[in-house]
C-alpha cells in the first residue's frame, strides 16, 4: 500500500478501496481462500479511479498536495539520492537553525553542496523545524555554506520547501528582511552552477532566498508563489475560506509557471503524487539533476553568471492592451 499516513479527501476513496485489497491479500496468504480473482478486479479498479483522481486535479489540490504530510521533504533526497552527506550548522552570527538544514555531499561520487528546508512529520518534529520556516540565521547559514561552495569550486543543490520566512518578533528584530535580500544579491554572482528545486511549498521571500539558480525545477505537485492562497484570499477577498479561489488567480502550481517561462522544468511525481513512492520520486528527481548539472558544468564560471543574470531579468516581462 501507499505511504499514506494522512490521506486527503480526494484520495480517501483510493485509499479506502487499496485498503480492502491489502485485507485480501492478507486473507489470501493465510490460504484459507483464494482471493486472486477478486484482488485482480480491484487492482485494475483501484488503477482507473488513480488515474481518474490525479489526472485532472485542480490547483487547491495541488495545494493540499505540496503540504502532504507523507511527501518527501529534503532530508529524504538526501538519504535516496547522495552519499557522505556531512551537515554543516550555525551561521557564526547568532546561532543554529533546524529549519535549513546543508552540507556537503557526494552525487555521484561528485562533491556538491546541499542545502534545504527542512519540515516536520509530526508536531513534535515540526516544532523543532520551525515548520520548515527560517529565521535570519538560517539564511545566514545558507549563504555561509553557498559561498564555502564557491570557494572550493562545488555546485550548489537547493531544496525549496517552506510556507514563507518566519514572520515573528525575533526574527524581524535580527533583520530577517536584509538576510533574504543578501541571499538574492550573492546568490547571482556566485561562479558555480546552481540547481533550485521546488519539491514542496515554495513561499514567497523565503523560498527564493535559496532559489536564485540558474535552473529552477518544480516536482509536479508542488507550488511556488509570492504569497500562499490563504493569505491571498484574506487580502483579496476578506475571507481565507476563498483559498481554492485566490489559487486558481495566482496560478502558483509547475505547469502554470513552466507555461510563463518561469522555472525550466516539471520533474514529474509516480502515480498518485510523490508521498505514495519516496523511491521512484527521487530516482525521477535524480535524472533531471544529472541533466542539468551535466550541462552547467562545461560552463565557464563569468558564463555561469551571465546565465543566472539572463534567466532572472527575463521574469516577469508580459504584455498588454
């Protein structure tokens, strides 16, 4: 069965239906009866309604897709994808930050930065994550361990995965505004590739502090905004109940920003979304990333730039009546 802790309610009749075939299965195993027949009949049901359910999802789906509790978050590809990671903490101003986690790495016997957000997979967890929201010095430490990678000439892997920056008191006392504006600056003119890639929540400043790349991927159910639905439907329309609304006018998921030229490319989930195969996901997510960075790498550091300067002054042109 799916990995599946939590199940939406759009996914609860799969769920459900997957549930009755495992019961058979289990049933079939103790040789009291034979099931074949009829697990055979479900599977393929089970089959069809997957692909009924996933094919045409709406946007807030995919909203309540990119927060799924059993989706994998950074530290999942870390453990699929890469060896010898060693993390690396605290930004030598304040302190540590458990809500961007980073280190070196090796992918594909490859030295490599990582450095992602990091969430919970429950309340515990979640609250010494911060809910995968950083504070400055998270930030702060993200750029330490950027500009440690441009020393030793490794690429930079980035994991976007946040509601937002942390917005309380503390924060915006040790100036979490300058440390995102700091990130966006350096992260320009760094001379390695860089790779950003959204695999969950992408939430406004705080997930482009760590999301200037010169390729910008998407997993196919994950979003990528300036502000989340919510908070949007609050200011639009006085009513954060509108939420389903105000994501369908901020055209936030992969295919609606790969369609504006916004990020270069959609990785595509298993079946079902990527909470329902950890394994596959990461092997998909696994060959975009030797693509991209296979074609970075015989770029020049001042090319290396000029790409990255090209690629974000290019956003956000339109035209109009």
């Amino acid at each position: 069965m799916a990995n599946v802790s939590y199940p939406l309610d759009f996914e609860r009749p799969l769920i459900e239906l997957e549930k009755k075939i495992d019961e058979l299965k289990a049933l079939s195993v103790s040789g009291s009866v034979d099931f074949t027949s009829e697990i055979s009949k479900l599977e393929k049901k089970a089959k069809k309604l997957q692909t009924e359910i996933f094919s045409d999802l709406s946007r807030w789906q995919v909203v309540q897709l990119s927060r799924h509790s059993s989706r994998p978050y950074f530290l999942d590809y870390v453990s699929h994808l890469f060896t010898d990671f060693f993390e690396m903490a605290g930004d030598r101003c304040f302190g540590e930050d458990p809500s961007i986690v980073g280190g070196f790495a090796r992918f594909d016997g490859r030295a490599v930065m990582l450095i992602g957000h990091q969430k919970g997979r429950n309340t515990k967890e979640n609250m010494a994550r911060n809910f995968g929201m950083p504070r400055p010095e998270g930030y702060r430490k993200a750029l330490r361990l950027m500009e440690l990678a441009e020393r030793f000439d490794k690429p930079i892997l980035t994991f976007v995965d946040t509601p937002g920056a942390y917005p309380g008191l503390g924060a915006e006392e040790r100036g979490q505004a300058e440390a995102i504006a700091v990130n966006l600056e350096v992260m320009s003119r760094l001379r390695v590739p860089i790779i950003s890639t959204v695999i969950g929540e992408g939430g406004s400043g705080g997930a482009l502090a760590i999301g200037v790349g010169n390729r910008v991927l998407m997993l196919q159910n994950s979003i990528y905004s300036v502000i989340s639905p919510e908070g949007c439907a609050s200011i639009l329309f006085r009513d954060a109940t509108k939420a389903d609304k105000a994501a369908d006018s901020l055209k936030l998921t992969a295919k609606d920003l790969k369609g504006m030229q916004v990020i270069d490319e959609v990785v595509p989930e298993p079946e079902g979304g990527a909470h329902r195969d950890h394994t596959k996901m990461a092997e998909n997510l696994g060959k975009v990333l030797r693509k991209h960075l296979g074609e970075l790498s015989a770029l020049s550091p001042e090319a290396l730039v000029q790409d990255r300067y090209r690629k974000f002054r290019a956003l956000g042109v339109f035209s109009g009546r």
